[in-house]
C-alpha cells in the first residue's frame, strides 16, 4: 500500500498506481474469502 501512495502522491503516476490497486484488492479477496468460508462452517 505504501507503493501505491508513492506513485500516486510522490511521483504523480496516477495509471500505474490504480492498477497496483487492483491488483492488490484481487489479490486479497483471493486470500480472505476461502479463510471466511472455512471460518463460516466451523460455527
């Protein structure tokens, strides 16, 4: 996330940091929804 704050706010590249957005938010629903599945079933 720090990534995304220098290239938006330091450097001004505002394409470059979007897609770096993206591709985090992917990257974390990827990760926390089968951990919210599992976590659902045991109760």
């Amino acid at each position: 996330s720090t990534l995304v704050y220098k290239q938006y706010f330091k450097f001004f590249r505002f394409e470059y940091a979007s897609a770096i957005a993206v591709v985090m938010t992917g990257v974390l629903l990827l990760v926390s929804l089968p951990y919210i599945r599992m976590i659902s079933r045991e109760e």
